[in-house]
C-alpha cells in the first residue's frame, strides 16, 4: 500500500476516533505552536490508528490526512469550493519548505477552485490523481515563485490544499 494511501487511512482513523480532536488540527493556524500540540495531542490519544505503519511525523502531512477526511464526511464543503468562481494566479512570494507549499496550494486554490475539488475527489494514491492535477494546466506554472524551482510533491500539494480548503470552507460553520 502507498505510503500516501497509508496516511490517508491514518487520517480517516483519526477523524472518525476523535472527530473533535481533529476539528482541533483542522482550524489551527497554520506553522504554529497550536498546529503541532494540536497534531501531537490528536495522534496521542488515538495511537492505535497506526495500525503498524510506518508513518511520517510531519505535522503537515498530518494535518493533510485529517482535512482530507473530514472533506471526505463532508462532501457540500467541496460542492461549495466547486462552485467557486475562477480567478487569475496571483504568483506568491518566494518561500522555501513548507511556507513554499503553502503559498503554491493558496495560489492553485484560489485561481481554480473547481479544479481543487475534482483534485480532493480523486482517491489518494489513484491512477486519477496526477491527470487531475495536470488539469491544473499552466496555472500550475503561474503559482509558482518567480525564481524558485518548484517539483510538485503531489502527495504534500495535496495534503495542503485540503488544509487550506477545510479551514476556508469551514471557517463558515459553527464550532
């Protein structure tokens, strides 16, 4: 089993074992002290959600995990992102590390929201997973930062545009 299919299957444990909890991870703003104690007291208190499996630490691909199945529970949060109207890429910054991701996920979401859906729709790790992503087409160049050499982790890009896409779409709900 892929290592990202894995992760997912971590992440659909977590929400479904702890759902609060990982509302928690969900809403946490992003690179902070709050994210990681939110992750690390999450994965703590629903450990036997590894099953075995060898997964990463990062607190991204974590907080990924959760989002995408949450989004996964919730599917009108994604017919709402769907239904977003396209707009021009804005090219971030130029970031490294995580903050890169971030801005790159921030960029593709915001010029193409419907594409975003159809990509968190596909199943992790499927043979329809990278055409979606290519469907992106040149918005994919124009989020990238002037001047950084960007190769798509397209597990990682995902994982973060499910964060960015629940914390957006469920900012609008009740606690």
């Amino acid at each position: 089993m892929p290592k990202a299919q894995q992760l997912g299957d971590f992440g659909g444990c977590l929400v479904r074992q702890g759902p609060k909890l990982a509302e928690k991870v969900a809403r946490a703003p992003f690179d902070t002290p709050q994210e990681r104690d939110a992750v690390l007291t999450l994965t703590r208190a629903h450990n036997s959600c590894v099953k075995g499996a060898v997964l990463s630490g990062r607190v991204g691909a974590i907080r990924g995990a959760v989002a995408q199945a949450l989004l996964a529970r919730q599917p009108a949060l994604l017919d709402t992102l769907a239904a977003g109207a396209d707009a021009p890429a804005r090219r971030p910054a130029p970031a490294t590390g995580r903050a890169l991701v971030i801005a790159y996920a921030t960029c593709l979401i915001d010029a193409a929201p419907a594409r975003t859906a159809a990509l968190l729709r596909t199943p992790v790790a499927s043979a329809e997973e990278r055409p979606t992503l290519l469907a992106y087409g040149e918005t994919l160049k124009q989020c990238t930062p002037d001047g950084i050499e960007y190769r798509v982790d397209l597990p990682d890009l995902r994982n973060h545009l499910a964060s960015i896409a629940y914390l957006r779409l469920a900012a609008g709900q009740t606690e």
